[in-house]
C-alpha cells in the first residue's frame, strides 16, 4: 500500500480541537499572567486579560500545524481523530492530565526509596559511614559516589598492604647498619687500654725475676751442709 500523504492543515487543527488545546492554552495562559505580574506590579491587571485571547490561540495552533504534518500522514491523521472522538480517546483526554501527576509522584517515590536501599547497601558493606558518607570524605554527588565507593575502598585496601611491606624493608636495613657502626667505636677503646695492660704485665715480670733470686740462695746452702756431713 502506498503511504498517504502528509496531514493536511484541516487535519491538524481538528484533532488540536478535539483533544481541547484551547483549555490547555489557557491554563498555561493563567500562570504566564500570574508570573509576569509579580515582576512588572506597576502594569495594570486589565493589560493582561487580553494575553492569549482566541486571535492569540490561533496563531499557536499555526505554529503547531507543521509540526504535526511533519511526523504523522494523513491517514495516521483519521486514525487519531477517530480514536480521540471515541469515548475512551475522549477519557484518555480527560485523565491524562491527572494521571501523569500521579506517575510523576510515583516516579519520585520510587527514586527515593531505590537511593535509600542503596546507601544502606553500602552501609552494610562498610563502603559508606553511618551518615551515608565516604569515610574522612565530604560526600559526593549522587551519581559518583556509588560508582567510585568501591574504587576508593579497594585503593586504600593496597595501600595498607604496601605499608607492612615497606616497614618490613626498613627493618631488615637497619640492623645491617647498626653492627658496622658498633665494632668501630669497641676496637678503639681496647687501643687505648692497651698501654695500661702492658703496664700491668710488667709488674709481674720484676716480681718473678725477684722470686728466682731465692732459690739460687738456697742450693748454696745446702752443699755446706752435706760436707758438714
């Protein structure tokens, strides 16, 4: 089947009628006039009764319509014309609006409480302190802090365990120093005692020279005595 052309003009503001742009627009025109005469107070509220009046809606409606020839043909145009004039295009229409500000409600909900049961995950895990926050940390962004608890925490894991490594090092270094450094200073001191030993040592070579004299006195005396005899 050959694709229809795009919608027609016609088309586009029938279906902008049907699904009521007219009362959108003039919600919207509401809170427009309701912001710009809190800023400008010194204009006059009659000024802005004629804000978005039916002229103004039509010349919006023209804006909208090569939008809408732009991605919808015209037979996908009779097929939303025909749903919308439906009863339930109609209720879609009616409940649409209260139904996306419950979804957006439900949505915000949901985001808070998934938030929550991932803090407490990484609570449990120890990736996160009591408040919810990175350990001596300020706490992040949303987004980056889940995504960069686990690289934090790995990193700090590798640097307590080259810490032990490094002590260890040092340690065995500095034993190998010391006793270098100790023989030095105990050879030097026995240099110097050395002359009081020697000295001592001499002490005792007069007192045996002395001891040898006695001996040589006694031999002499004996032989008197045997030619006594």
């Amino acid at each position: 089947m050959a694709a229809s052309g795009p919608a027609t003009e016609d088309q586009v503001r029938q279906l902008m009628e049907v699904v009521g742009v007219g009362k959108m627009l003039l919600q919207m025109n509401t809170q427009a006039v309701t912001t710009l005469q809190q800023s400008m107070p010194c204009v006059k509220p009659e000024f802005w009764q004629n804000y978005m009046d039916d002229n103004q809606t039509q010349l919006f409606i023209g804006r909208l319509v090569p939008v809408w020839q732009h991605h919808f043909t015209s037979d996908e145009m009779d097929g939303l014309l025909k749903f919308y004039r439906s009863p339930l295009g109609q209720k879609v229409i009616n409940e649409m609006p209260t139904t996306m500000a419950e979804a957006n409600q439900a949505g915000q909900q949901w985001s808070h409480d998934r938030s929550e049961q991932m803090v407490n995950e990484l609570k449990q895990m120890g990736t996160l302190d009591s408040t919810g926050r990175c350990p001596g940390k300020v706490n992040p962004a949303p987004g980056a802090a889940l995504a960069g608890g686990a690289a934090v925490k790995a990193t700090e894991t590798e640097a307590d365990e080259a810490k032990p490594a490094a002590k260890s090092t040092s340690h065995a270094k500095t034993p190998a120093k010391k006793p270098a450094a100790k023989p030095a200073p105990k050879k030097t001191t026995p240099a110097h005692a050395a002359p009081a030993k020697a000295s001592s040592s001499k002490t005792p070579a007069k007192t045996e020279t002395k001891a040898p004299a006695k001996p040589e006195n006694k031999p002499a005396s004996q032989p008197s005595g045997q030619g006594g005899q």
